[in-house]
C-alpha cells in the first residue's frame, strides 16, 4: 500500500489529458480503488468507479477529476516544427520556454521556443504570446517528426511533482488529482467501517472541457447526494480574500446555485462536530466543477462542492498543500459515517 502523498505524486506525474485518460492516469487510478473498494469498473466514458457496499437504500456519491488539460498537435512546420491548440484553459502566458513531450507513436521531447528579446520590437514587447503563434520545436526532420507525430496527437508539459518547505507541494494536475488523493484517503479510512450506505468514488473525466464524464456517472448511478471535490484560488500577494482561500486551512465548503442547501448544512454541521477546520466560499454562478452537471443529471441530483486552496491554476507549477487534502478526506469519510441511518429523502427536503 503506497501512502496518499506518493499515490498523488504518481498521478500528477501520469499523463491523462481530457479525452485521454486512459493513456496512463485511468489504469493508476483503477489499481489503486480495487484495493480498497468492493468493485470497481470504467464505463464508457472512461470514468473509473469504485463502490463500497452499503446495506440500506441510500447513496452517496464523490467525483474528482483525473483530467489535465494540455495541448494537442494541430499542424507541421518546415524545420521539425509543431502548431499545437490547446485542451482545457491553459493559462498561454505560463507556456513559454517549457518543455514538452508530445504523445506520438513514442513520446517526443520538445520545446516551445519564442523569439528573442533582441529582435523583438517594442509593441510585440508589450504583449502576451498567443498560443496561435507558438510552435513546438522536436529538432527532427519533417520526414522523421510525421513518421512520429499525427495531427491530434496529445502534448503535455515536462514536470515532475517537488515538494516545497511545510508539505506543499508543486506540480502539474493537482487540479484536480489532490481530489482523487483525498478519494483514495476516505476509502482508506472507510474501507473496514460497517456502513449501510452505498458510497462511490468516481474519478471522473473530460471535467476541464464540460464535466462530461460527472453527468454520465450520475446518470447511471443516481445517487441520493454527489459531492465534487475540486480546487479554489489560494491566497497569494496578488490574490486575496473573498477570491482566495488560506492554504492549510481545511477544506472549503461552498455555498451556491450548484448547491443543495441541506448538503451544504450537513457537510458544514459535520465540520463542525468533528472539529475539523474549514473554510467558506460563495459560488453565485457556475461552480466550473462537476456538481455543474451533477445538479441536473436525470431527474436532479442534490450537489454539493468541497474544493482544495490552489495556487497558480492552470499552469505547470500549481502548488498545494497535503494538510488540506488529508483533511477534506476526514472531512467525506466522517460525511459518509454521519449520514448513516438516516433517511436522506427527508433530510433534503426543502
């Protein structure tokens, strides 16, 4: 049995951009459900789901993405050169100058070049580059680079999780890998518990292009409660509060239109008397997670969001700390166990 912190190392290491999930990241995640759940399968979509057992007629339901986002090649250049667009919302700012490998029939290292600041004039100074006038460099000829690459072939960023002072961590796909750790932590912790509630884990895809892969699950499954555990903005010099949360300071309850009152009350009251520290969020419009489409999967489904403070999103160095993943599973694990025995039809009742 692996510990969490290396089991998110792995999956943060792994490639699975939206769509393609099941290049590495997927087959990583079915391994290490089937060790603590009672079954688990993949369905057409390509979410991983584990289920513990319950004995009653209520269920609870988790998803956290294993989606990344990244690039897709889109085009040759002369010179062993790539046009590439982009999959899910890659911050284009953060992509100069990083290394890549594009996902062929092998793996290609590369580079995405930009002109120098020497023959670069003032006006294009002032200005971000745009992902359409980026190209990735191989160094193969053209004939050897198409033998390799097919248009549509996958890019991800060149990065190896590090960790930082005070267990943070850094890397690329802690959105939303850190919430598959804190699945992983609560099945853990639930695995020997008797509980007659059915509980699944869904470590979903296609999130960052539409939380796809949550409202096929959802469907499905019909659950009675499903959670998404996703990240929020952490607070750093250029981001405060009420946009940022303080890392390490516990999960963060949100409060909105993707919603449920009651799960919201209920996930807040089990904070509370587990002492669990937490944090709140107002979410006035769409939640950008999957209780997005979660909320109106088949006949509707009562939401809810618990989100992980998250610095430099949607970059290759987004940085975490483990305190709030292993706090949000005791926050879910100790949800699961408080929702036992009781009859959850009249508990969401508005």
């Amino acid at each position: 049995m692996v510990t969490t912190k290396e089991f998110l190392i792995s999956l943060c290491n792994s490639t699975g951009v939206a769509g393609f999930e099941f290049q590495q990241t997927a087959g990583l995640v079915s391994d290490a459900f089937r060790e603590f759940c009672d079954e688990v399968w993949t369905d057409t979509l390509g979410n991983v789901i584990g289920h513990k057992k319950g004995k009653g007629k209520f269920s609870v339901l988790f998803s956290a993405h294993m989606d990344e986002i990244g690039l897709m090649v889109s085009g040759y250049e002369k010179g062993g050169f790539l046009r590439f667009t982009p999959i899910g919302g890659y911050d284009q700012r953060s992509l100069v100058a990083q290394e890549v490998y594009v996902h062929g029939k092998e793996d290609v290292y590369g580079i995405i070049g930009v002109k120098p600041p020497h023959i670069t004039t003032a006006e294009e100074a002032k200005k971000a580059h745009k992902i359409e006038d980026m190209a990735v460099d191989t160094g193969l000829d053209d004939e050897k680079l198409k033998e390799l690459v097919r248009i549509g072939d996958v890019i991800t960023l060149k990065r190896e999780v590090v960790e930082l002072r005070n267990e943070s961590i850094a890397g690329k796909a802690l959105d939303d890998r850190a919430g598959i750790a804190a699945l992983y932590q609560c099945m853990k912790d639930l695995h020997k518990t008797d509980c007659d509630i059915d509980v699944y884990y869904v470590a979903s895809t296609q999130e960052e292009i539409g939380a796809k892969g949550a409202l096929t699950a959802v469907y499905e499954l019909k659950p009675d409660i499903a959670i998404a555990l996703d990240v929020c903005h952490g607070l750093t010099p250029d981001v405060a509060e009420p946009k940022g949360k303080k890392m390490g300071g516990g999960p963060v309850i949100s409060r909105g239109i993707n919603i449920h009152p009651r799960v919201f009350e209920s996930l807040v009251k089990t904070a509370k008397d587990h002492y669990i520290p937490f944090q709140k969020e107002v979410l006035p419009g769409p939640s950008g997670t999957d209780a997005m489409t979660m909320q109106i999967a088949g006949a509707g489904t009562a939401s809810g969001v618990i989100s992980f403070p998250l610095k430099y999103m949607h970059t290759s160095v987004e940085v975490m700390k483990m305190k709030d993943i292993m706090l949000t599973s005791k926050l879910i694990s100790n949800y699961v166990l408080d929702l036992c025995g009781k009859d959850l039809e009249e508990m969401l009742c508005l």
